[in-house]
C-alpha cells in the first residue's frame, strides 16, 4: 500500500515539474480580406420539358452597380407568372404580373360500381336410402358333455422293502514315538591374563 503511495506522490511531482519544449514552433493566424471590384455579368435561359412539366425563362444582367432581370414561370392552373426586378442601391423592386386565366377542372365523380345480389338457390340434399338390416338366426350353443373321470388308488405290493444299516469299523490310530535330544553344555576356556604394571 505504501508503495502505491509514493508512487502516486511521485506521479503529481513529475506532471507539475513538466515543461512544454522550448523549440515547439509558434504559428500565428493571419488573414487578409481580399476585395474585388465588381464585374458586369449577365446570363439566360429557358427550359421546356412536357414530360416534366417544367416550362420557363429566365433572364439577368447586372453592370457594376444595378442588376436587372425577369423571369417566366408556367403554374399549374394554366397560368403564365412574369416577374421583372431590379435591384441596387436603394433595395430590390419586383414586378410581378400574371398572363391567361386560372383554371380549375372539375374533378369527375367518382360512382361505385353496382353489382347485383347473387342469387343463392340452398341446394335439396336428399336422404340416403339404406336397406333393412339382415335377419340374422340366434346361434344354437349346445352345451359340451364331460364324462367324470374314473380314479383308481395305487396299488403297492408286499412286503415292504428291508433297509440294512451299514457297519463302521473304527480306524487304528497310533501315537507318534519322540526321541530326546542329546544336549551337551558348552565349554568356556578361562580368562586371559593381563599384564601388571
């Protein structure tokens, strides 16, 4: 625990005692406004496409201080919209006029188709006819006839069987005759005589 102490002691002296390189370049923004003078242009166009609908014009010219223009656009009511503008100094004015008439077709109405009520006819079901059921004749059971049987007792003969009881002869057993060892005691040879001194 100790040692992740002064590790960490160690780790803030280190990140407070550290300097950015001296020899890091140092950028400055600069920006400079570029300016032109003003250009006289001017442009047109027309596009007519059926398919998409699309029908118009499109006109304008400007010298170094006025614009002027106009355009043609064809609405959807049949109309044709022709605005004219000019702008300067002073602001932009337009002038909007408009060529034919709005027209608004009417839509047809729509009727729902009749269709007439199916006749249903319920069909005629007709009930099967089945044949009479067969006469069957009940069974004649007759009832077996078991004869009782006939049991005769065994007869045995005479005279009964003699048995003989069998006759054992008792075994000889003789005793085993022991020989006594002959122990002879050992001999001890005196004891050695040690010198004197």
């Amino acid at each position: 625990m100790k040692f992740f102490v002064l590790a960490a002691v160690f780790a803030v002296a280190a990140a407070s005692s550290y300097k950015a390189a001296e020899y890091a370049p140092k950028y400055e923004a600069k920006y400079e406004e570029v300016t032109y003078a003003p250009q006289p242009y001017s442009f047109e166009y027309d596009v007519q496409d059926k398919e998409s609908y699309n029908d118009f014009v499109h006109s304008e010219k400007s010298d170094y201080n006025v614009v002027t223009g106009s355009y043609r656009v064809a609405l959807p009511d049949g109309r044709t919209q022709i605005v004219s503008y000019k702008a300067d100094a002073s602001g932009y004015n337009a002038d909007v006029k408009y060529e034919g008439e709005a027209q608004y077709p009417e839509e047809p109405k729509y009727k729902a188709a009749s269709y007439p009520a199916p006749a249903y006819s319920a069909p005629a079901y007709k009930a099967p006819a089945y044949p009479a059921a067969p006469a069957y004749p009940a069974p004649a059971y007759k009832a077996p006839a078991y004869p009782a049987p006939a049991y005769k007792a065994p007869e045995y003969k005479a005279p009964a069987p003699a048995y003989k009881a069998p006759t054992y002869s008792a075994p000889a057993y003789k005793a085993p005759t022991y020989s006594a060892s002959a122990y002879k005691a050992p001999a001890y040879k005196p004891a050695p005589a040690y010198p004197k001194y």
